[in-house]
C-alpha cells in the first residue's frame, strides 16, 4: 500500500500521517508523566493539609459536625488526615516511598468519596487514577525511590 495519495505529487495520506504522529505521541517519556501525576496529586492533598493545620480548631469541628467520619473521634480523625495529607503528599513529591505514600491518600480518598462528598465522584475519580497509576506503575526515573534503589535492593 502506498503513503501516498493520488492526487497530489508526494503528499502523505491522512492514515500515514496519522501513523507517524501516533508513532512520535508514542515515544513522550512516561517518567515525565509521572513525575507530573506524583506532583499534581500531591499539591491537592499538601494545600488541604495546610488548611488543616492553618485552623485547627475550626478543622476540629468541621469533621464533627461536617464530615463525621465513622468509628473515629473527630480529633483523630482530624490529626490523621493532615499528617496523611502533608506527610504522604510531600513523600510523593520527591518521590520517596512513593507507592507505600498513596495507599493512605488511597483510603482517604475512599473514605472522602463514601462518607463525606459523594457528589464529588467525578475529582474523586481523577485523584484515584493519579494515586492508581503510582501504586501500580512506580514513580518513575525522576524520583528518589530511583535513585535509591540500588542501595535498598541492590544493583540491577
């Protein structure tokens, strides 16, 4: 099959270009991707924990009477869910323990999802790929967990 058409002298066909730039789309380093996805996820979750902590009284009673979150007293609750957001939000960014970072971000955003704003679904949704492609992909090349690697679990 020819990549061109017949009515012009040497211009490629729709399908050849369309080839060619899926192909050139195709070589985007995912390590860029996920370090974007690690900081994106992780300045969602960081800006809500210094919220918390900004007013902490008024964080208190938000999750009394707010977001009653079950089977906790609103002060754990509350203590939790800033130390999880700040903590595991500035692990990701600097890709440090980066998968073990998004399991607690995971039930969070669980919990957010079920319990507290499940009119939220479709953010809630994105945060659960962005958090899901780390778990299961890694945080890529541009990360800390990378470079310690081979000190961790040797040299492959």
């Amino acid at each position: 099959m020819s990549d061109r058409t017949d009515g012009g002298a040497g211009s490629p066909d729709l399908r050849s270009i369309a080839i060619r730039t899926l192909r050139l789309l195709e070589r985007f380093p995912v390590d860029i991707l996920q370090l974007m996805f690690r900081i994106a996820i992780a300045v969602v979750f960081f800006r809500s924990g210094l919220t918390k902590i900004a007013s902490w009284e008024s964080t208190v009673a938000l999750f009394r009477e707010e977001y009653q979150v079950p089977l906790l007293p609103p002060e754990l609750a509350a203590y939790m869910a800033a130390t999880f957001e700040l903590g595991c939000s500035a692990l990701l960014a600097f890709g440090l323990a980066s998968r073990l970072a998004t399991l607690p971000l995971l039930g969070m955003t669980l919990v957010i999802q079920t319990f507290v704003y499940p009119e939220n679904w479709s953010e809630h949704l994105i945060w659960l790929a962005l958090l899901l492609f780390v778990l299961t992909r890694g945080p890529g090349a541009i990360s800390l967990d990378r470079l310690l690697a081979p000190l961790l679990i040797g040299r492959r």
